[in-house]
C-alpha cells in the first residue's frame, strides 16, 4: 500500500469528521459544502481501492492475508457514502453526526488497513 495515500485518506476523513462535527455542535444538518467535502474523502478512498487491488493483481501480498485487506478496503470505500446517504435523510444534527461518525470509521479503517498490509 501507498503509506502516503493511506495517511491521506485517514486526515482528510478525520477533517471531515471534525467539520461535521462542528455543524452538528451548532445545531446544523449536513449542508452541500458538507457533501462536496464526503465526495473528495470517497476519491481518496477510491483510488486506495484501486491501488490495493492493482498491488494485489501485480503479486504483491497482505501481511495478515488478502481476504481481510479486501474485506476492509471495501468497508473503506464504503464507509463514507453510507454515512453521507444517511444523513439525507436525516436533515437534522443528527445527519452531521452521522457524517461526523462515517469519518472516524474511516479513519479508523485507514490504520487497520496499514496493518493488514503489514505497516
């Protein structure tokens, strides 16, 4: 894996957590600039998707075994449009809240991907 990528990933998520965090800490739902901001977290995690299945395809092994690190490279790339959906139908702070939470997943995600890839 791409440690630059994967560090990436991981801060922007967590900006973003902290962004809709603060919106929700205002009483404030999700807002446009909010999904603008879950969009380019989903890009990163998207081209990590397709980095790890390339270094995969090319030979390359996970410490801790390929159907884990695939397993958690979707959850990855899921985790943040699953929140974001969530949040549309939930136009109250708790839709920030749940954008913040679908950052922290992914955060969290990001470094036990390093670890599987064996970091």
């Amino acid at each position: 894996m791409l440690d630059a990528l994967t560090l990436a990933t991981g801060v922007a998520a967590l900006l973003l957590a902290a962004w809709c965090g603060w919106a929700a800490y205002r009483d404030q739902p999700t807002k446009d600039w909010h999904f603008i901001g879950m969009v380019v977290v989903t890009l990163l995690a998207t081209v990590q998707l397709v980095v790890g299945i390339v270094q995969l395809a090319r030979g390359e092994k996970a410490e801790q075994g390929t159907a884990i690190f695939v397993a958690y490279l979707l959850g990855a790339f899921a985790a943040v449009p699953a929140a974001g959906f969530m949040s549309l139908t939930e136009r109250t702070r708790w839709g920030s809240i749940t954008a913040a939470a679908g950052g922290v997943v992914l955060a969290v995600l990001e470094v036990r991907l390093y670890d599987i890839w064996g970091g």
